[in-house]
C-alpha cells in the first residue's frame, strides 16, 4: 500500500489524531485492541436507531429487519474464514468464550479420567485455564508443546505427544508474544492422522493474514471482534458440523430449545443449540462491517505492508545498543516483543507513553511462557495497516531517548 493510501485509511480512524501528554498518538498496542473505523461505529448508531428489535422471535417490521441483519452478519463470517456452511459459524463474545465453550461441551461429551489435551509452550492464558479446568474436572492431562530458542514450536516432540489418550490439541494460530506464525495446516494434518480433533485460536491471526478454515481442515477456530476492527464483547466459534451436532449446549435458556416441558427440553438446530438468551445482535452486524471494511482494504495488502512494518521496525530496533528482540521466527506477523539491557519493561513503556507511544508492558496473559523465557516480562508493540514507517522512526527516536534516561 503507497503513502496515499495510507493517509485515506487513517482518516477512517478518528482516535488517530488525539494527544497524549501534549504529543500525537502512535498506537502500537493493536496486539491487545485495534481502533474501530468511523463505518463500525455508525453502523452501531444506525443499528441502535433504526433497526433495535430483538431478533428471531418477533413478526413485527423491526425485529425482522434486526434478524436479517443478524443472519447476514453470520454469513459475512461465514465468507470471511471460507466455512463451509454458515450454520458452522457460532456468535460468542470472544476468543476466551468461544475457547471455554468447546473446553466445556467438548469435555463434556468425549473425555474423561485419564485422558490428555496437548496445548502449546506459546499460549495465551484464555487458551491454558479452559483446559486446565476440564482437566481438574475430569482427572485429565495437560500435555504442553516445547519450543526452540527463536520461539518456534518443536514439531517432533508435538507428534511424539500424540496418543490414544490424546481427545483434543488447541494452538494459537499466531503468538500474541513473540509473534510466531505456528505451523498449523501441517500440525492439524499430523494430528488427523491419529483421528484427534484440533482447535485453532485465531485471536491474532485473523486481523493479519488470510484464514481458509477448510484449507485448514480445523475442526474449531476461534476469534475476537475486537481484534479485527469491530467492537467489544462479539466474537465467533467455528466449528464443523459433525463436532456441533455431537457435543451438547454450553448454557441453557431461550434460542436454544426446541420445546421446553418440565419433563424435557430438546435443543434447536445448529448454530441457536449454542447461542442461548438474546445475542448481540448490534455487535454481529458491527463485527460484519469491520470483516468488509478488511476485505475492501485486501487481506494480502494488509499482510505484506505489515510484515514491511515488520522487518522495517525489526531493522530500526537493532541499531539500539543492549536491544534483544524476544521471538526470532522464521515466520513472525505484526509484534515485536524486547528488552534493553537491565531495563525494566514496565519503566520503558511507562515513559513511552509520557512521550505519546502507547504500547504493551508485562507478560501479555501468556505468563507460563513468560516464564519458560525466564525474564520479568516485556516491551510489545503490534502493527496495524494504519501504522507507518514515520511512526516507526518517532517510536525508535523515543526509544533511544529513554533508554539513555534509564541506563
């Protein structure tokens, strides 16, 4: 994407002009939340005020209107992922809901006592204490995937893990710590092999390269809203059909029943078995003008200018004396996590954002691989297509300056 290009997607996004402390915004915390374009905030207003009904249980013209906006948001994800029917596409409120409703239904209907969950080394927490919970529950193993020093998944190990106890293996797509792109095609395709079912979360994947969940053969994916430009509090579980008809409902109450006696309840049809009590139907259709204001954009144009942010920031970053880069992958998407020398990363970022950089301190709910690292944790700053190359070179000015008043 030229310069042009660039300024025009960013006067879709107001926020971008404020002042922080006197001094213009760089937003480099896009790992943890994006900006929302104007177009997802006034389809939220244009929802609120002109189509507010709840959805599928009226005749009325509103609730109607409000169901068929639902419906098409569903097909919107549906497209956007490439699922193969758009029953598959579950609405949750995010990544972590979407992850404990299979940990729970999943385990549920096909585990028990003795048996295993292989995760990874590079997971976030939302997909660690799901599983850890079903495994206290059930008297289960959690079986976890080492890494090598650059921060990429040790593929044979994972294979050796693999057993006739082995119920389910769920992996981050992308490391939203060292930004690792996990071999997932190839690590689903080894796990098929034996018959286990792979869960994929795509919380950082989603926003910054293309996702074909049939291509795939993922038997669940997962993401946030918010990660990809729409609001907060909507997400989606995909998942394929045969897995959703055989596992039962997360939660129970209205949409998701058949009939109700006090007898018996049978459930409703995919996906409303899942979908209990009224959903945010406001958000699904904001969620869906995020999805097609990527794909106006260009999921490839967004990918290759963010891996040159990438390498470009990558390049700047080690011109600074005692910089380590945390996570050197052959294959990285839009973070860069690091240290400088004996510096904190609380105290970098803290005077970061006194100079209008916000960016991410800690160990970025990935504490157990924060550990394995053995370092208090980290600096990140994660890209979007409306960052730029100028930012960068603010961001790394920035940096020097602090690093001289902390060293």
């Amino acid at each position: 994407m030229n310069t042009d290009q660039i300024k025009k997607i960013r006067a879709d996004f107001p926020i971008l002009t404020e002042k922080v402390y006197n001094k213009d915004l760089i937003y480099f915390d896009n790992a943890a939340t994006t900006q929302k374009p104007r177009c997802v905030v006034e389809k939220i207003e244009q929802s609120y005020y002109h189509s507010n009904a709840n959805i599928h249980r009226g005749t009325h013209y509103l609730s109607i209107i409000a169901t068929e906006a639902h419906e098409a948001a569903r097909s919107a994800v549906a497209a956007f992922l490439n699922a193969g029917k758009r029953e598959e596409i579950v609405f949750t409120r995010g990544t972590t809901e979407a992850i404990n409703l299979v940990a729970t239904s999943f385990g549920e209907a096909f585990c028990q006592a003795g048996d295993e969950i292989i995760i990874s080394v590079l997971e976030h927490h939302s997909n660690i204490v799901p599983w850890q919970m079903l495994c206290e529950r059930k008297k289960m193993k959690l079986r976890i995937i080492p890494m090598n020093d650059k921060g990429e998944l040790n593929l044979s190990v994972y294979a050796a893990l693999l057993n006739e106890k082995t119920r389910l293996v769920s992996v981050a797509h992308v490391s939203n710590v060292l930004g690792t792109v996990n071999p997932v095609a190839e690590m689903i395709q080894i796990a098929h092999e034996r018959n286990i079912p792979v869960l994929i979360d795509g919380a950082q994947a989603v926003p910054h390269i293309l996702v074909d969940v049939q291509a795939l053969d993922a038997d669940f994916y997962v993401f946030s809203g918010h990660k990809i430009y729409g609001p907060t509090g909507i997400g989606a579980l995909y998942g394929k059909e045969k897995w959703l008809n055989a596992i039962p409902p997360y939660q129970g109450g209205g949409e998701m029943i058949q009939s109700v006696t006090f007898e018996k309840t049978t459930y409703n049809e995919l996906p409303f078995k899942f979908e209990a009590g009224t959903p945010d139907y406001i958000g699904s259709t904001a969620l869906a003008e995020a999805l097609h204001y990527v794909q106006e954009i260009g999921i490839k144009n967004i990918a290759d200018y963010e891996h040159e942010l990438l390498l470009y920031a990558t390049q700047r970053m080690n011109e600074i004396e005692g910089m380590r880069i945390i996570g050197t992958a052959d294959h990285k998407s839009s973070v860069i996590s690091f240290l400088v020398g004996r510096i904190h990363p609380y105290d970098l970022g803290m005077l970061l954002d006194k100079l209008g950089i916000a960016t991410r301190t800690g160990f970025h709910c990935a504490q157990p691989l924060i550990d394995e690292l053995g370092i208090p944790g980290t600096v990140r700053i994660s890209f979007a297509f409306y960052n730029t190359k100028d930012e960068i070179d603010t961001f790394i000015n920035a940096l020097k300056r602090v690093v001289t008043m902390l060293s």
